[in-house]
C-alpha cells in the first residue's frame, strides 16, 4: 500500500472512531431515564389503571398539590406499554403501606430471540434493584438497555398512578 | 546475445490529443488510493457505528464487555467479507484503478482475517452470554441455539471454514482446480445464510436504526456487484458478441491459437495485453472456464486468442470445433497501454507470455524508438509468435532483442547472456524513464521483476502478468 494512502486510511479510521464515540456518548446520556418528576398525582386522583396504550405518557397527571407527597394509595397499579426495538414491555407496582412490595411483567419483550432471553435475566434484576431503591430511578441492566428502559418507564407510569414519590 | 537489430520505418505514428502517461497515472492512483482507503476505514466505520448506536453504554462487566467486542469483531468480519466479494466481482472501475491481479491479491489476504474475526465473534459471544447467565461457554452453545436462525448462522460459518481452508495454498495445489472452484462457489451461500441472524438477534440491526441501513445497504452493494459484473454483464455480452470457434491452429508442440469470429470484436479488446475468461460450449469444456489473453487486437469479425496446453482441461480445448460456441467475461487486466506512466516502453517476454506482449505491442500507440521489447525462450520450439512479434516491431519502430538458450543460475536470463554480463539495462538503457512490461511463467517474471528492482525501478513503472504454470 503506498504510503499516501496507509496514512489516509489511518486518520479516517481514527477519525471515524472518534465520531463514533462522541456520537455514542451522547445517544447513551439522552437515553438514560430522567429522573422522576413528572405528574405527581395526589392521593385519588389515580383514574382507572389498564394500559394505556403504546405511549410512555402513562400517567393520568392531573396536577396537584406539586411537592407535596401526600401517602401513596396501596394497591396494584398498571404501567403504560413501553415500545422497545423488541416488543412490548409492561410492568404492574405492588403498593403496600407506602412501599412497592413487588413489581410484576404484564408484557416483557419478544421479538428476536435474545430479547426473550435478555427479559428473563434482567426482569428479576430489575425487581430486585426497584425494590431495594423503592424508586423506578435506578440503573440500568447492561446489555438489555432497550428491555430496561421500558421496564423503568412502564413502572414509573404506574408508580405516578399510585401517587407514589417515593 | 541474438540481437536482431531491426530497421526503422520511419512511420506517422500521431500521439493524438491524449494526457501524458504521468498526468493519467496521476490520476489512476488517486482512484486507487481512493479505493484502498474506503475498503480500510470501511472496519472502523463498522465499529464505529456501534459506538455512535450507544454500543459501550451496555459494557458494565466483563459478560457484557465480552458480548460488545464479540459484536464488533462480527461487524468487521462481515465487513471484511463484504469487501472480499467486490473484490472479486470484478468492478471495472477497481479492475482499471489497481488491477484485476492485486484486487485479488487483496482478496486473498482478507480470506484469513475474515475468517478468524468470525470465529472469534462466536467465541467471544458464548463467553460473553455465559458469563452473563453464569454459566460456562461450553454450556452456552445449548441456549444458544435455540435463539432463531441460529442453526443458519453456524452452517454459513462452517461454509465458510470450508471455503478458507480449501484456498490455503498448501492444500489448493492437493487438488483439481475445479473441487476448489466449486467450493469457493458455497462463499454466496455462506453470506446469504448468515444474513438472517444478524438481523433478527440482538439489537445491534435492530430495525428502524442507521445500522441496519448501513448493512443492508452493503449487502446490497457487494451482492449486487457479483449479480451485474459477475453475471448479467458477461451473459449479455456473450450473447450480443456471439462468438464461434472458427479454426484451432497449432503454431508450436504445445500451443494453439484459437481463431474467433463474432459481431463487433472491436469492442472486445480496444486494449491489447487484456485477457478474458472463456468458456467453451461443447460437452467436455462447457464447465471450466480458461483465463486467455488475446494474442492479437481483434478487428470487427475476428479475434484470436493463443493456449498452451498445459493439462487435460486446456488440451480439450485444443480439440474443439469449428462452430464451437464461446461465451466470455471481460477482457480484464491491466497489462495494457493504459497503465502507462512513463515515456518510454520496455516489454520483456517470455513463453506464453508473448501473447500479452504482442497485444501490447500491437495496441500502443507508439512514436518511433519508444519501445523496446525483449523476447526469450530457452529452445527453438519455444519461438512461436516471434516472426509476427518481428513484423510488429518494425512497423511500430520498436527494437527487439532476443535471447534463446537454457536458463542461467539465479538468473532470468540465459546462461550465455549472463555470463557475458548483459544486464537489464544494457538491453534497455533509458529503464529509469521506461515502464517495464513483464509476462512469462511465474518464476520467470518474478525473477525479472526483481532485477527491475534491485535497478532500482519505481514500483508504479513495473507491470506483471505472470502465468501459473
């Protein structure tokens, strides 16, 4: 190879991975769940759980007493139907005296092959952090972003339903 | 030494309006350039893409660092792979810009790299998956193959252990060109069967994401280069030349030429020193398919191409008859006018080799004393082609050299001529401003080639077509 070329194809290649990378880190911080705030929904105002549909905006958010955390209604309470690269993903809050007591997979991802896989694995991992961070705010499950991320948000849905700040 | 000093007819041979040898060869090598960069940086955009698609953010421990690294060594490999069929689609622009011969050789080198990345992505996948579930990369394979169109995926794989192993020159020689040939053949099938799981597991191209136009649109790139150079391009132009044997001749022990008659040949060969890929269709020939050089430029109704017969395929064709009809692919090669890059033409020639040569010759545009053309052999019966070689010479005003006797040690040359000291650039003193044209058995060039060399001649001024013997 002459050398005009060895030299050419080596800062395209660093360059192109650079870009990459930058390009990379951005995606993954827009990605990353923000953290809870939306819809603080006061004791009743929790209308009739159920899907609601293919969007992440879930929660019934009637405005109310903002800040105020007023006690979280006990109960089971239905997330929103996440849409990931790879199905459905759907999650129902356990809400006990104040607590999430369990979170249960209505939906969990499908298509692909792996997906399944990667739900089965990451589901309980999920639990298991959720339960112990009593907040849908935790991190995600390397390597099933898309599985995680709709687990999260499907929960969080549920957890504005249930009144639940936390 | 034989020289044959050959008079000068003084001729109007006008260089007409065309750019220099430099400002063409300029210009040729920034297209391969070109080329060669867009098929290096080709891999990392490969990785890069799974960067920009948030790839790293899913590395949390060494299961998940392993899955992203086994990805990636499978995107480069795919890549490669990819590369390897445009490589030998026979893209006319990359055949014109490097040469059909060194499009191959790259070809050749990418073969095992390929291989090795894609064996690697699934070791470094079951090692990744298992550590993910904690269990051991052995007991992964399991799992593993029941995610869907895997079962594909590993046959393409094994394809393509198949077709690698049998390219190994160690065990290609083993056998006949055929087995390897059909064989190398399952390399579509190898591709196409490692298409599904690509796209259907894991969410590298998943669907809706830049990655996955990105691949599908190589697929369609390199496959579609196959489908057109490959195949539709030399069908139609088979069927639109329709070519015929007309006369077998034979001009020395063991080479025939082989006279052709056709529609517009012209558009054959406008370039002598081109050689093209013939399939003959009669019952013992149709399923092998011969690289021949055209041994003269083709007029209108008649090309001519010269064989040696150097085992029972190309003896069959020797035998075919007239009527005979040929289908081709090409021409191909760059062992032609156009790879010029410097003022002066030095041709040395050998064997079979002469055919080429001639063509050469024949199809340059020349000023008087431009070329200087070398022919050898080590016997009497080995001159055939030289008197028309003579002719041509004298009408182009070209010199001709020639040497005759067995081969000296360590040396292109014959022993007498080595032992009276002759060297490369006795016979063509103006070498430094010359391109040197060399075409003969393997060997035989490459020892020549790297006399070129040791004179100290620019690798762009050395142009090689040697012949497998």
């Amino acid at each position: 190879m002459r050398r005009r070329a060895a030299v050419a194809s080596v800062i395209a290649s660093a360059g192109v991975l650079i870009a990459g990378f930058q390009i990379g880190s951005a995606v993954t911080a827009a990605r990353t769940p923000s953290t809870t705030g939306t819809g603080t929904a006061p004791g009743g105002s929790a209308s009739n759980s159920g899907t609601s549909g293919g969007t992440s905006s879930g929660s019934t958010g009637t405005t109310g007493s903002s800040g105020s955390s007023g006690p979280a209604k006990d109960g089971t309470f239905t997330g929103a139907t996440e849409q990931t690269p790879f199905g459905p993903m759907q999650v129902a809050a356990v809400i006990s005296g104040g607590k999430i007591t369990d979170v249960k997979v209505l939906q969990k991802t499908n298509q692909g092959g792996r997906s399944v896989q990667i739900s089965n694995q990451a589901d309980p991992m999920l639990r298991s952090e959720v339960l112990q961070a009593q907040s849908a705010n935790v991190s995600m499950i390397g390597g099933a972003t898309y599985t995680s991320e709709g687990y999260l948000m499907s929960l969080q849905a549920a957890l504005d339903q249930a009144g639940f700040t936390g | 030494m034989t020289i044959q000093n050959v008079s000068r007819p003084v001729l109007p041979q006008s260089s007409g309006n065309r750019p220099s040898p430099r400002a063409r060869f300029r210009r040729r090598s920034a297209i391969s350039d070109l080329l060669v960069v867009i098929a290096w940086v080709s891999g990392p955009v490969a990785a890069s893409l799974y960067l920009a698609s948030g790839g790293l953010a899913d590395v949390k421990n060494v299961g998940s660092f392993l899955t992203a690294l086994g990805i990636v060594t499978g995107l480069i490999g795919t890549d490669f792979i990819l590369l390897m069929l445009v490589l030998a689609a026979r893209v006319p622009m990359i055949d014109r810009a490097v040469g059909h011969d060194r499009a191959i050789g790259l070809h050749r080198q990418l073969g095992k790299p390929a291989l090795y990345l894609i064996l690697g992505h699934a070791v470094l996948l079951l090692a990744g998956y298992g550590a993910s579930s904690g269990i051991n990369p052995i007991a992964e394979i399991g799992p593993m193959l029941t995610l869907p169109d895997m079962i594909t995926a590993v046959v393409g794989t094994a394809l393509l252990i198949a077709v690698v192993v049998t390219s190994l020159v160690a065990v290609r020689r083993r056998f006949p060109y055929e087995f390897w040939h059909v064989i190398h053949l399952l390399s579509y099938a190898a591709v196409i069967f490692a298409l599904p799981h690509q796209l259907s597991i894991g969410g590298t191209l998943a669907e809706g994401t830049v990655q996955r136009v990105y691949w599908i649109g190589l697929y369609v790139l390199a496959i579609g280069a196959i489908v057109i150079f490959r195949f539709a391009v030399p069908l139609f132009k088979s069927w639109a030349h329709d070519i015929r044997v007309q006369q077998v001749e034979w001009i020395a022990p063991d080479v025939a030429s082989i006279h052709l008659t056709g529609r517009d040949l012209r558009a054959l060969g406008a370039a002598g020193g081109e050689f093209l890929i013939w399939r003959f269709w009669t019952a013992g020939t149709w399923w092998h398919s011969h690289p021949i050089s055209l041994s003269a430029v083709p007029t209108d109704h008649r090309a001519r191409i010269t064989v040696r017969v150097l085992g029972r395929g190309t003896r069959r064709l020797a035998t075919v008859k007239p009527g005979t009809r040929v289908s081709f692919a090409g021409p191909y090669g760059i062992f032609t006018d156009a790879a010029r890059t410097s003022p002066k033409l030095a041709i040395v020639a050998a064997g079979i080799g002469i055919t080429p040569a001639r063509a050469l010759l024949e199809g340059s545009r020349l000023a008087r004393g431009e070329a200087t053309v070398l022919v050898r052999s080590s016997t009497d019966d080995e001159t055939f082609l030289w008197s028309e070689m003579r002719k041509l010479a004298e009408a182009r005003g070209a010199e001709l050299f020639a040497m005759v006797g067995p081969r000296a040690r360590n040396s292109w040359m014959s022993q007498q001529d080595a032992a009276r000291g002759v060297t490369l650039r006795s016979v063509f003193p103006d070498l430094d401003r010359s391109d040197l044209y060399v075409c003969g058995p393997q060997r035989w060039a490459e020892a020549v080639v790297a006399d070129a060399r040791a004179a100290g001649l620019p690798e762009h001024q050395i142009h090689l077509e040697s012949f497998e013997l």
